[in-house]
C-alpha cells in the first residue's frame, strides 16, 4: 500500500474483515486510520473525500465527535440539561418532552451528524399528514390531522436541540437552517404591533391589575408569565425606579430593569390592589401564591375593547417597536429587552413595516389642491 502524502488519504481492507478502512492525516501531520463502517468502495471514498475536506475546513474533529452521538442520547441530554426549570419553564420543558419523543422515534438510531435537511423537511411532511390519537379503554382513536402550528413547534424545538449541539461544537452546522416549512402558517411569528388607540381601548376595559400588567410592558419589556405574574413586592424600588429580576428564561434576562414614569405609577397601583401579601399579582388557586395565567381576562377584555385577539406577550413586542420608532439603535433596543444575540431583535423589527403603514394611511393626496400660488395644472 503506499503511504499516503500529507494531504491525501487512502482506502484498505483489512486483513480480518469485509469492512473497508481509510487513512489519512490530520492538520497536523499526524496519521489517523478510521472504519468506514461499509464495503462499498465509492461509499467509502465519499467518506474518505468528506473527512479531508472537513480537515481543510478545520471541523474535523467536530465531525468526528458528531458522529460518535447517536440522536436519541441527545435529545435524554438536552432535556436533563437545557429544558429543565429553571433553565427553562415547566410548560416549556412539556412542549420540548413531548417534540422530544416524537423527533426520538424519526431519527433517534441516527448519529447527530446524519441528520441533514432533506431528512427534516420529510420528517415534517409525514407529521403534517398525521392525525392526533387518542388511547381510550376501546384502543387508540384518531381524530383530525395535526395542525401546521403543532408540526411547527417540534422543528423549534429540533432547532434548539441542535444549536446547543453547535455551540458544544458537536456540529459543524444546524441542519435546521436550510429547512423550509412546507406549508404557509397564517400569522406565526408576526408579532401584533399595539398602537396608542388599541392600548387606550384595551385599559378603558381592563381590570385595574389587567391595566397596570398593560402599563407595566408596555414600559419595561418584561415576560409576562416568567418574569412579572412571579414578581415579588421587594423586587421594586419605587424611589430608584427600577425592578430587579432575579429568575428568567435566559441568563441575559437576570438584570435590573429601568422604569419610566408611567410604569412606577402602574407598578405602585398594583402594590395597592394587590394588598398586604408579598406578591404584585397574588393567587389563591396557584400553590406557588401568585396567578400563572391571563389568558381568560386578556381574552374577555380584547372581546369588550373589540379589538382583534392577538398575544399577551406581544405587549413585550410593542415595548420594543416604540423603542425602534422613538430613534433607539436596535442594539440598545436588544440590551433593553436583555436579549443574548442582536439577530432576537428581527421578529420585533418586523412591525416597522406596520407603523410605516399607518404613517402612510395620513398621507393627504390632495393637500395642495385648491391652494393659491400653486399650479396643478399638468403643463402644456
């Protein structure tokens, strides 16, 4: 066999086995022999032509750790690891465990490195054609197929899956970038920008706690269920104008959070609603003594003000676009929203197009019709 130079490679059988083996080195020069785990031999030089060419691209010792990962391990690591409270919320740990068993049976015998994009888009065809079971005492009953919002959650989660992969450097890549959702979902991701009218509305028919949660984001950004409904009474300082966040869903969102004005108002009439307890929205029905959801008196209070539904956390959205159109640079508009990466802020810089449009619906087309010392005449 002839050795093989500094920057090529080379293909062999062994002596005790059918399954052909390839050598070649590494940056370094130093030789390293590997199982092709196949007796084909153009299968076998592919893999040999894509080890040289991740060592040109110096991800080759990330490959080789990918492919030592099967993805059904990593997928048990990530949920003990990254999706447990409080690193994440408790629903949001269920939503990735439940995304977790189905992703598990599509691909779960593949290593991470076998994942590609082609086999996501297929994975998320044959889901979007599935249909929701139900186990009863009679056996399994299916109903309607899945609906895209569903199907779409999991290649989230899939995607978050394996960002972390890439930050460990288990990837060269996400897979996940080179996805396209195979059917169009009405409204994902389009965050609703509240103007000052909706807002005035949506308080004229709130509930006064209601108000002040309105007033609160509006002014500050913060989560709603993550950060403001656990929000203790000590956590404000009404003199210095600022709230500290102790717990949130990434490390950036720990931080003290300015207040204006309008948001030390709403906060210190939350403290008198609220009453003596050490919670700014108490709870009896919850153990943990403070309210988990809104959903209901968001829902009864946008039906009253007759405004189209639309998210309680895109108020956070709201928070951000203001922020843009008062002038702020997006990358103080990504500090005030402690977000981890500038990049976050796009799906909030999305609602620029949505002020502009309403900026342009003033437009007076005929303002200077009718106007002594101006011509509208078309010239001759």
């Amino acid at each position: 066999m002839a050795r093989p130079s500094k920057h090529d490679g080379s293909i062999y059988p062994r002596k005790d086995g059918k399954v052909l083996w390839m050598v070649y080195r590494d940056r370094n020069g130093r030789r390293i022999r590997e199982s092709t785990n196949t007796e084909d031999w153009q299968e076998a030089q592919r893999k040999l032509r894509d080890r040289l060419q991740a060592r040109d691209d110096k991800i080759l010792d990330i490959v080789r750790k990918g492919e030592q990962i099967q993805f059904a391990d990593w997928v048990d690591f990530f949920l003990e690891n990254y999706s447990k409270p409080p690193i994440r919320a408790e629903k949001t740990h269920h939503a990735n465990q439940r995304a977790g068993r189905h992703l598990k049976q599509a691909f779960g015998r593949d290593s991470l490195l076998d994942l590609g994009a082609d086999d996501i888009e297929h994975y998320l065809r044959r889901r979007l054609q599935a249909r929701v079971q139900f186990k009863t005492a009679a056996g399994v009953v299916e109903k309607d197929r899945l609906k895209p919002a569903t199907v779409h959650q999991e290649l989230r989660v899939l995607r978050r899956m394996l960002n972390v992969a890439v930050r460990k450097k288990l990837l060269p890549s996400n897979p996940c970038l080179g996805v396209e959702f195979p059917v169009k979902l009405q409204g994902l991701f389009r965050p609703h920008y509240m103007s000052w009218t909706e807002q005035q509305r949506i308080e004229f028919q709130a509930p006064g706690y209601l108000r002040n949660v309105i007033r609160i984001i509006t002014e500050t950004g913060l989560r709603v269920y993550k950060e403001l409904m656990p929000m203790k009474k000590e956590q404000v300082d009404l003199e210095n104008a600022f709230a500290w966040i102790p717990d949130s869903k990434t490390p950036n969102g720990i931080a003290e959070v300015p207040l204006t004005d309008l948001a030390v108002e709403a906060f210190r009439d939350q403290m008198q609603v609220s009453g003596p307890g050490p919670w700014l929205f108490p709870s009896d029905e919850n153990p943990a003594g403070h309210q988990k959801s809104l959903r209901t008196v968001w829902h009864l209070t946008l039906r009253r003000a007759k405004v189209p539904y639309f998210r309680i956390y895109d108020l956070r959205s709201t928070y951000a676009t203001r922020l843009s159109a008062g002038g702020v640079a997006d990358e103080w508009v990504t500090q005030l929203l402690r977000q981890g990466e500038a990049k976050v802020f796009k799906k909030y810089s999305q609602m620029k197009l949505q002020m502009k449009r309403e900026a342009l619906q003033k437009l007076n087309r005929k303002a200077n019709e009718g106007r002594p010392g101006f011509d509208t005449e078309r010239p001759n």
